[in-house]
C-alpha cells in the first residue's frame, strides 16, 4: 500500500464520520451542514415543517451512507490482509461509486421537494 492509497483510505473514512456527524447534528440541533447543502439552496429561509421532513429522511441516509463508507475504507484499509484483489477491489469500487449515486439523487430529490 503506497501513500496514495493511504491518503484516499483516510479521505473515506473522514467522509463517512462526516457524514455520521451531520445526522447526530442534525438529531440534536435541527441544523444542517451547510456542505451537504446543493446550490441555491436556503436554509435559513426554507420553512420549518419542510426542514424538519428533510432531516427526518436524511438523517437515516447519512447514518447509513457513513457507515458504507467507513466499511469501504475498512475493506480498502486491510484488504490486502483480506486477500482482496482484482476482482474483490473492481467490485468493491463499483459498489461504493453505485451507493454514492443513489445517496446523491436521494440527497437531491428530498433538497427539490423540502428546501427550494
């Protein structure tokens, strides 16, 4: 494992604790991360029943997306310990870009309806 690959396994799993955190904010505070927030979007002026369907929908999606992400990097970490290779590492990856997908038009689709 080289030092690229190190530095995108941290990135992984930064990203999915982020995204952990942004849900127990969210719990607690009733705020939102402005960096998961799309462009044009105004939370400070969106209304209070449509922030709090948001966070009720997205909290679950963000809990569920950081713990993929913190697995895959767990995969990515120690899988030459695991045996993962070629096929293992092709699949793991198109797994991880396919959750990242869904996670981004869920994202978007619950920002359309509550927050513009």
């Amino acid at each position: 494992m080289d030092n690229m690959d190190v530095l995108m396994n941290a990135l992984i799993f930064i990203a999915g604790g982020y995204l952990i955190y942004s849900a127990v904010l969210m719990k607690t505070k009733g705020e939102i991360a402005s960096g998961l927030l799309g462009r044009g979007i105004d939370w400070a002026h969106a209304k209070e029943e449509n922030k709090a369907a948001y966070i009720k929908i997205m909290i679950p999606a963000n809990i569920i997306m950081g713990l993929i992400m913190i697995a895959t990097g767990a995969v990515f970490t120690f899988g030459d310990s695991l045996g993962l290779s070629g096929f293992g590492e092709t699949f793991t990856v198109a797994a991880a870009l396919v959750f990242c997908v869904i996670y981004g038009v869920i994202i978007m689709h619950f920002q359309n309806k509550y927050l513009k």
